[in-house]
C-alpha cells in the first residue's frame, strides 16, 4: 500500500502530517511511504530527512496527489485539491465535514473515502487518534505564550534590589482540553492563575493544577451527551456574565477557549468587562475562529480597545510546527495503522471509530449530520 504525506498549501499552514520518526517507523512496518518534495520545510523537516527514513520524494502533483492509496494531510482541502486526487483513494485529514458539506459531496462524487480527524470520538479507546485534542493541547500553551510576550509586565513573582513584582493575574475561561494546557503553562510561569467552566466536573482538574475554579451555580443542565457543553438559556448566560465579570476586571490576562460543538463560540467576555481591564491587560481569544468569546475579538488580528490588547489568533498550532506535527503524526499513523493493520484498508464500520471517523464512502456521502446539511428538506420529510 502506498501512502503519500503532502505538501500543504493553505496559507499559513506550516504543520506536516508526518515527521520523519514516524515515517521510519511505518517504512519498518512494511507502508511504502512517499512523501511531496517539501512537505515538511515548512516544520523543519527536509527532503533528505524523510529520504533518510526510508521514503520515496514525489516531485510532482502526480507522482504523490494521483497516485497513492491513502493520501494523508493535515489542513481541510481547498476545491482544487479534490481534483487532484485519485478516485479510488483514501484520505485521512482535518477535512471541516460541516462546514464544507459541498466539498465531501464532491469527495463522494470522486468515489475518495474520506475520513475526517475532527469527527474520530473522544473516548479512551480512541485517544491516540484525537487531532483535536493535540492539537488542542499545542493551543493552550501558545496562547499563554502569546499572551506573555504582549503583556507589559512580568508572569513570575520577582523580589529584587529594585523591588518586589506581584504575579502575573491569568483568568482562563474554557477549561476543556485547551484550557487546562494554559493553566499549567500560566502556573510554570508562576502566574496566579483562576478558571471557569460551565461544566461543573472540570473543578478538580482546574484545582489538581494549581488554579481557583470560579464557581457559578445554574439552575439547568449545562453538560450534554458525549460530555460536551451545552448551550444554555438568555438567563443563565446573563447570569455566567455577571458572575464572571469582576475576575475578568482584575486579570492581567484573560485566555478564553469556550467552545460548543457545531455552534457559534458563547459570548462571555462583554465589551464593558474589556473596558474594566487594566490598560496594557491581555485577552487572547482561542474561539475566534468560531466568532470568539470576546465581543471586541477580531479574527486573526490584535487590536487594542480601551487600552487592553485582544488576539484573536487563527492557527495557533501551527505556529508550533514541530510539536504540533510530531503529535498530529502519532494521531494519524495510529488511524491508518487502524484501518490497515496489515498493509490492506479493512472497513468494518460496526467499529464506533470507523463508522464515525468515515465522512464517504464508495460514492456516498455517509455521515448523517453532513447530509442533513446537503439535503435539509429530504432528511426533514424522511424524519416527520
Ligand atoms: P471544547 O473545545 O468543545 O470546549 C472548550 C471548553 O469550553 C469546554 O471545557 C466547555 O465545557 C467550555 N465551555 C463551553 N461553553 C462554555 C461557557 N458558556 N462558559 C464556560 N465554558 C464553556 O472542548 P474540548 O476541550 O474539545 O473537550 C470537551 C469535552 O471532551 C470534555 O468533556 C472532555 O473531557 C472531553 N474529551 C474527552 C477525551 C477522551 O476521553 N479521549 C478527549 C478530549 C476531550
């Protein structure tokens, strides 16, 4: 079986889908690998590095796009890409399902077997597999950073000869996966660091770590199947805002990562609570991408409102490139070995990970929340 690591061509995409390590250890288990001429410059990884490894260069679209049979990557497809791939090929990436149902019908119309990342379940048998949750871990720790680095003050504690530093304030809202990497990297800079959850279950781990979890009783369920948040009434988001706003007000910095599977990300952070900062604080916003916790969050860019800096960053794992390919490469030869345990795809889609991980198969869209979006009339009449 041959499988081809391609080189991404989305803007700003440095990350790789497999480090050389990796690629090594795949040549061993007998995968021919080949890899597009410059795949990983981008990560730090050269053609000689993965020639090394054991695997073949393909200089050109062809040679690698047109002519493996599992074809891995890591940013979703741009339109043009589809065309480039075989029919009959395997694809294993972050591949965005819903927000581009238009493309996997035109996945499935190519007859490619597309399997999305992002849709592999979050349990414990599957946990080697999760892109998100890496990736989400890389986030975190690049979000205090970048928070660091715009604050005009020390994290630590310092007493000097030129007199004592008060630690660094960090408030993190969101303590999922994202979250809880920022409150550890927030406490190893020595940063007081305090945390809020809608879910009440994520206290332990908040407090395991070092930090105050804020606590704001609702009177609803906040915690939906799968143990994901839940997007919750006008009353008790008003009453999250409320509770919240006077530890906004006394942070240096405020990291959000709310976010609500297949929704637009929860407001929290209101204008007035940004106007009650301190002039120079910082809120970097890990949800901009999904329209932000922060009301004055500008996707991709760093402004300055009322004197407190906001970063809305796009990609933030990516500018770890090294790191965040090295883990994205263990999630994604875990799947392929998965599939392939033995060098030949076997599909058994009675396997929760499979059946939920497969986006098209053999001409067909198959996940039903993707046709749903394709066609919402037929799935309504079929349902009523
Ligand atoms: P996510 O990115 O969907 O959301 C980030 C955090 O934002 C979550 O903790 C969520 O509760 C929180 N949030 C949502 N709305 C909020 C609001 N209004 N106010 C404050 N916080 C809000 O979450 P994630 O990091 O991908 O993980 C979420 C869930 O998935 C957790 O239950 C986690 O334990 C689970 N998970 C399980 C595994 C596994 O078992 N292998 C792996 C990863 C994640």
């Amino acid at each position: 079986m041959k499988v081809g690591v391609v080189k991404e061509r989305e803007v700003g995409e440095q990350r790789v889908a497999l480090i050389p390590e990796v690629v090594a250890k795949l040549v061993q288990q007998g995968y021919h690998l080949c890899v597009e001429s410059g795949a990983g410059d981008m990560a730090h990884f050269s053609d000689e590095d993965y020639r090394a490894a054991g695997a073949e260069i393909g200089y050109s679209i062809e040679e690698v796009w047109g002519s493996v049979d599992v074809l891995l990557k890591v940013a979703p497809l741009r339109d043009r890409e589809v065309e480039w791939i075989r029919p009959g090929t395997t694809l294993i990436s972050f591949l965005n399902p819903l927000g581009n149902p238009w493309q996997m019908q035109h996945l499935a119309e190519r007859y490619i077997t597309a399997f999305a990342l992002e849709c592999i379940p979050r349990t414990s048998r599957a946990q080697s597999m999760d892109a998100l949750s890496s990736q989400a871990a890389v986030a975190g720790y690049a979000a205090v950073l970048l928070a660091a680095s715009n604050l005009p003050r020390f994290f630590p504690m310092l007493t000097t000869a030129a007199g004592t530093i008060p630690p660094a304030k960090v408030f993190v809202i969101g303590a999922g996966v994202a979250g809880l990497q920022a409150i550890a990297t927030a406490r190893r800079l020595g940063a007081v660091v305090e945390a809020f959850d809608i879910r009440p279950a994520v206290k332990e781990e908040v407090q395991s770590l070092g930090a105050k979890f804020v606590e704001v009783p609702l009177e609803e369920e906040t915690v939906a199947a799968g143990g994901y948040a839940k997007e919750v009434s006008e009353a008790a988001k008003h009453k999250t805002q409320e509770a919240i706003a006077a530890h906004v007000h006394s942070a240096d910095v405020v990291i959000t990562t709310a976010q609500i599977p297949g929704k637009p990300a929860p407001l929290l952070v209101t204008e007035r609570m940004v106007a009650s900062m301190k002039p120079g604080s910082v809120i970097v916003d890990l949800a901009a991408e999904q329209g932000g916790n922060c009301a004055c969050t500008e996707p991709g860019r760093a402004i300055c409102h009322q004197r407190v800096t906001i970063i809305g960053p796009i990609n933030l794992p990516s500018t770890m490139a090294v790191h965040a390919s090295q883990m994205y490469a263990k999630n994604i030869s875990t799947l392929l070995k998965y599939l392939a345990p033995k060098g030949e795809l076997v599909l058994n889609f009675g396997d929760d990970i499979i059946d939920a991980a497969c986006i098209t198969h053999e001409g067909q869209v198959r996940n039903p929340r993707v046709l749903e979006l394709l066609h919402p009339a037929q799935t309504l009449a079929t349902t009523v």
